[in-house]
C-alpha cells in the first residue's frame, strides 16, 4: 500500500518535473525568434522543420486540450510552438 506522504511527494516532483519541462518547451520555441527577425531582413532559412513543429506541436495541445483534466503543462509550451514555429515557417516562405 502506498502511504499518503508518498503519494504527495510523488506528485509534487511530478508537478515540478512538469513545470521545469514546460518552461524549457517555451524557451525551445522562443529560439526560434532569431530565425524569424533573419527571414524578415531576408535571409530565408529551411521551411520543413518549422512546419512540422507547428503539427507536432497543434496535435499535442489537442491532445492536452481533449483530456477529461486539461493537461496545461502539456498544452502551454505547445501552444508557444505553434505560434512561435508557425511564425516561423510563414516567414521563411
């Protein structure tokens, strides 16, 4: 049987675990800005990449968004993605 103290030990290192990856999701995105600013003055980079983020990224936050308990450590930094990465590959067109 597991004691209550460790079920809630166990769910607050989840919830940080959780929270840690979400913020580094949102920075992975937010790297993408200098890509950005580049395609705007004219220096197009790739376009495959950025595309498949924004999917990847739309179908994890459906997934996160559909769940019975709204999964916001999934939904957040992928949302940032599909704007950040979406940006992205408009621009490099």
């Amino acid at each position: 049987m597991v004691s209550k103290y460790h079920s809630s030990v166990k769910h607050k290192f989840n919830m940080a675990v959780g929270s840690l990856g979400a913020g580094i999701g949102v920075f992975v995105f937010i790297a993408y800005i200098p890509q950005i600013i580049a395609n705007l003055e004219g220096a197009k980079g790739q376009m495959w990449q950025p595309l498949f983020a924004t999917f990847s990224c739309l179908i994890w936050v459906l997934y996160g968004w559909t769940k019975e308990k709204k999964d916001w450590i999934l939904i957040v930094p992928n949302v940032a993605g599909v704007l950040l990465a979406g940006l992205t590959f408009l621009t490099s067109l």
